[in-house]
C-alpha cells in the first residue's frame, strides 16, 4: 500500500483543522447554510433525508486493518442518531411501506453504527452529527484517511480494478498512476469549481474491470510493440439521465503524460462545460455535441502545454519509481490458524469456485468477501464486522484489504493453504457466501431509505429478490446475471450497465420502477460497455420480484447449451423479455408468452 510521506499526513491533518475551523464559524453564525454547503462538500458532508451523509475515500480501493479499525471505532461510536431523529426516520418509512399495496417484505430496519462500501470504493456513514463532523475528520486524518473531493464540483476519489497489481491477465499495475493522479488533483486550483463531479478510472488488465467506458475519463493501460508503457484514454462517459459511453481519444499515450495529457482534457472541459443547467453540464454532454471538435481543442491543448508551459506535470521515471515503491509485494507469511472445514463439501467447492481467484504469484490466492447477505443492504458492514475485517485482513491478507466495484471486500495476499481456514473464519461472520458473479450479488444504492435526491427505495426491492433466491443450485443454475439498482436517475447503482437494471422513479407519487435489460460494463463476461433498454412501462414495488422471475423464467425456457443470460439475450433479442415483464402482471399473460 502507498505509504503517506509526511508531507502528505500534513496536508490531510491541515485540511482537518481548517474544516473544524469552518464548523464551528458556521455554529457561531459566521457562515450561513449557503456558504458552508461547498465547504463541507469538498470534505465529503452532505446532508440527506434524516441526517447527515459522510463519504470516506478509500483511493483505487486499498485499505488496511489500522483503517477498517479506524471505520470500525467510527461506526461504533458516532454514526447513532439521536432517539428521536431515529424514531421520525422509522416513522417516514413506515408511511412508504404502507403506501406499497402487496409488497410482503419490509425493508431493512433503518440501521445505525455501521459502513456502507459504494461501487466507487468510498466507504459512506448516514448518522454522524454535522456537530461531530470535525472530530471524525481528525480521527481519519490519524489513520491517512479523509473525505477530501468526493463529492463537490471538482475530480472525485480515483478508483482502479480491484486485482491491480496481482491479476494474472495484468498489462500493468496501475496503483502508482492512480496515486500520482490523486496527489495532482488534489485541491488542484484551477479544477475546485467543474461545471459539474468528474471522475476518472484506471485499468491495468486485459479485461476492463473498472468499467472505464462509464467514466469522466477511463484509462486503459497498453504496452506498445517496444515494450513501453501507455494508455488508451477514453473521455466522456458516463450514467444518469443521459447514459453516454466514453470515446477514445488517444489511441496510445506514454504514461509519462498522464497528468499533462488529463489537463488538457479537464481544461478543456472547464473552460466549455455547461454551467446552466446541472443535468447538461457533464463532460459526456460536451463530447457527444461536439465529436471531433472536442478532440480538436483537446489537442490543441495538449500541445500548448507541451510547448508553451513546458510540460509542467511531465511524470518523471524518478518518481513514478519512488511511488511504486509503495506498491511492492508486502512481507508475507501464512496463517498458523487451524480448520475444520470439510475440503470435499459443495459449500466450499462452490466458494472456491465463486469467490476464489488466480493470482501472480505461485501459491497465492485473491479471495472475495461476499456483502451481500440476508437482513443487510448491499455493501454494508457494521462496526463489529469492520472491526473483524481487520482481524482476516492481519491473519490472511498482510494487513490490507481492497474495496471493489461491486460493493465487496477483496483480501489480496491469501496463502492457497490458508483457505479452508479463511473460510471457516469468513462463514462465522455470514461472508462466505459463494455468490459473486451471480443473481444475488448485486448492486444497489441506499435509494429512498435514506438519500434525498431518490425517487423510489432500493433496498426493499433487493431485500426481497435476496429472499427469494437463496436455493444456491438455483443460483448456480442460473449462472452469472449482473444485477444493477438505482433509486433515481443519478445512477448511483449502475442500473444503465446492469444485464437487468432496476430504476426507482416517480409516478404520481408513488414508488416505480423500470426494468432495463442487456447492459454491459466492459467485463469479459458483458463485452464492451453498454446501456441498458427499458422493456416496458414501469412496475410497482410489489411487482418488481415477480418480474425478475418471469426474465430469468424465459431465459431458462430459451437457452441454449448453457448460454448465460446475458448471451440468449443478445441472440433472441429483447421481445421475449419484455413480453415476460409485462406478462408478471397477469400470470396467464405470462404463461402465453413463455409457451410462444
């Protein structure tokens, strides 16, 4: 893991201070609403539906156990609203529950004390007190952690694939390019004020595992004939209302122009972006008006920097190295603890199967954490189970741990001998379920339950299609299915690139939800990234389950030599599907177009 210089813990302990200072001119009245709303902003305070939200960066997902235990004590200890805070938050979402005729399952109970891993790997708390905002700011600041720009008008916290730097298929680990590019954006003067959020991924692997055709700006790390090292950018991509995949701008760039090259891109995209309007100010808008002319001025760009400022933000060999220094192979030793797991049993075959992957190095695994559990919304983890996490992280892992895109937990540095004991040890804390990849791994924002900008609640729905799919030789039958959820159009759960996507939106003031079907995020698995289509008007609350079921019912009834789902989609097309979806309402519907 990178190892913050001193410098760096300064500048984070520095920030600290002044947003305490911030807080408390705000409490005294030295600052209104207004004037702190882009302060907090930029350290990762929003206020939502009940309370505050903090969003915590976890840069390119690396974490170690000195930080899940930092989260951990966080959680514990100031992520609690008050009782009547609480007891008004329960009663909001009693009166939505009622208002869903026919749904069976209520949603989660609205927990406290716990971390909500996102698919960017920020880590997000719903109840800390703004009052306590600044003593939760020092004790990050202690472990290297912040909220610094993630969230605000400025270039958001940089994610990379979760297998960088152990991937069997790696090109190159892009950690160290993620790091130089996280210090360079930082506070970066000139970026502080976007038309809008930006947001960047790097890929280091044959296959896209960070999705980087959904991104502000997507990297894709190449080696040229000669052995150097480049990347294919990709500008202009991006989810919400408008779903845009990036477009390739440059073929091959050497990586030692990075940050030169992602200047002009930012530059550009600062000085024309739309600043009217909120929901056409994205960089994706200003690429799909302007085609080629945006890559025209972008170059344009590019060349003055080189020419007339001198390439200022040239990457020299000197510190690319310095910084991949940090990301060497840490100190390794296995595990001495014991087992008595049965190693023939299905339930483990299937975990290695599922949650088990290759690794560089001769005798290693990678070993996937599975959040996704009945009685938990996707991607949370209590305080007791952060602190846990720590405890796997120091005995399996070297001490760290990666938060992935799919709101999971990725031990790294696993000992092929440690695994059965790994695995009693994550089957204790309810983490083992061998799911990843599959129906009920899915994605999903916290949506209406707690975020004020949702149309509709998440985690009902994913609660209720968890229940219903626990029969794991049903899952495995089913095989891999990307299912994606989102309570509004911001798309903070992915549903555009989802192989089903689920959309909570508005409808005379009830609860909806379309279904999209055959997105892609750039996986081996879903090829080149691709939005979604929507099969038909939108469903109720209660409906939603059953549609699930009458689309996998047809995929079962049309496959075809154990295609996945996502591969008799594209080969019968959409008709089928929708015809399904629609036909949930009216079972004898359903029934006529299965049989056709």
């Amino acid at each position: 893991m990178y190892q913050y210089t001193d410098f760096d813990k300064q500048f984070i302990r520095l920030r600290a201070q002044q947003f305490r200072d911030q807080l408390e001119r705000w409490q005294r009245g030295e600052l209104s609403d207004e004037q702190l709303l882009p302060l907090r902003l930029q350290n990762g305070w929003y206020i939502q539906r009940y309370a505050p939200m903090a969003r915590i960066a976890v840069p390119y997902g690396e974490i170690s156990s000195a930080q899940l235990r930092m989260l951990a004590h966080i959680a514990r200890d100031y992520d609690r609203p008050t009782p009547e805070l609480l007891a008004h938050a329960q009663a909001t979402q009693d009166q939505l529950q009622a208002a869903q005729p026919g749904l069976t399952l209520a949603a989660p109970p609205l927990r406290y004390g716990y971390g909500h891993f996102t698919t960017r790997t920020n880590v997000q708390f719903n109840w800390i007190p703004i009052t306590k905002a600044a003593d939760v700011m020092d004790l990050l600041a202690s472990v290297c952690m912040h909220g610094i720009q993630t969230s605000g008008n400025d270039i958001r916290n940089i994610t990379c694939e979760a297998y960088a730097g152990i991937a069997e298929d790696e090109i190159v680990d892009t950690r160290a390019f993620a790091e130089i590019a996280r210090q360079w954006s930082s506070l970066h003067p000139e970026f502080s004020f976007l038309p809008r959020k930006f947001k960047i991924a790097f890929n280091g692997a044959a296959e896209d595992r960070a999705a980087t055709g959904w991104y502000d700006i997507g990297l894709q790390a190449r080696r040229a004939e000669d052995g150097s090292v480049g990347f294919t950018v990709k500008v202009g991509g991006g989810m919400g209302r408008t779903p845009v995949i990036g477009s390739v701008v440059r073929e091959f760039l050497p990586w030692d122009q990075l940050l030169n090259y992602i200047e002009a891109i930012v530059r550009v995209y600062n000085s024309y972006g739309r600043r009217d309007n909120k929901w056409k100010a994205r960089i994706k808008i200003l690429v799909k008006s302007e085609g080629q002319s945006f890559i025209d001025a972008v170059e344009k760009e590019y060349r003055a920097i080189l020419e007339q400022d001198g390439a200022p933000h040239t990457i020299t060999p000197e510190e690319l190295a310095r910084v991949q220094a940090s990301f060497v192979v840490p100190p390794l030793k296995p595990s001495d603890r014991t087992h008595s797991v049965n190693t023939a049993g299905q339930l483990y075959r299937r975990w290695l199967q599922q949650n088990v992957r290759g690794h560089k190095l001769a005798g290693m695994k990678a070993v996937t954490l599975s959040f996704k559990r009945v009685g938990f919304a996707p991607g949370d983890a209590d305080a007791d189970t952060l602190d846990a996490l720590a405890q796997l992280a120091d005995q399996f892992s070297a001490g760290e741990a990666r938060l992935t895109h799919e709101q999971n937990l990725l031990l790294p540095w696993v000992f092929e001998s440690d695994l059965p004991a790994l695995y009693e040890a994550a089957r204790a804390l309810g983490l083992a379920q061998p799911n990843i990849g599959l129906l009920t791994d899915m994605i999903a924002c916290p949506g209406g339950d707690f975020c004020s900008l949702a149309n509709a609640r998440s985690l009902p729905i994913a609660a209720a299609i968890t229940e219903r799919y626990q029969d794991l030789d049903e899952l495995f039958d089913l095989g891999p299915i990307d299912l994606h959820m989102s309570g509004c159009i911001n798309s903070c759960g992915h549903h555009h690139s989802g192989h089903i996507g689920i959309l909570g939106v508005d409808k005379d003031g009830m609860e909806w939800y379309q279904i999209t079907l055959g997105g892609a995020d750039g996986s081996a698995l879903s090829g080149p990234a691709l939005g979604g289509k929507v099969v038909g008007p939108a469903f109720s609350a209660a409906e939603v389950p059953d549609v699930i079921e009458a689309l996998l019912g047809t995929y079962r009834a049309l496959r075809k030599n154990g295609e996945f789902f996502i591969d008799t989609l594209r080969r019968v097309g959409h008709d089928p599907f929708k015809a399904a979806a629609n036909g949930a309402r009216h079972p004898k519907a359903t029934e006529e177009a299965l049989a056709e």
